[in-house]
C-alpha cells in the first residue's frame, strides 16, 4: 500500500465521520452541521481528486 493509497482511505474515513457529526448535529446546531457537511465535501472530493489520475 502506497502513501497516496493510505491518504485517499484516510479521507474517505474523514469524510465518513464528518457525514455522522452532519447527522448528530442537524437537530441541535444547524451551524455545526453545515461547518461539518463542508469539510467532509472537501475531505471526499480531496480523495476523489486523489483517484483521478
């Protein structure tokens, strides 16, 4: 397994764990919620970008 390989798991899992605070947060604090969906769209497309050769 190569560096870029362990980078673009490393994002998708970030990008995953991003997506769960979304979810915990969307009833309580709509402005966490929004900060989160951002960063894991950024963390995602990072490790699309990644895939892309």
């Amino acid at each position: 397994m190569t560096g870029s390989d362990v980078l673009i798991v490393g994002l998708l899992a970030l990008g995953g764990f991003l997506v769960g605070g979304v979810v915990s947060f969307w009833p309580r604090n709509k402005v966490g919620a929004v900060i989160c969906a951002v960063l894991a769209v950024l963390a995602v497309g990072g490790a699309v970008l990644r895939l892309l050769p």
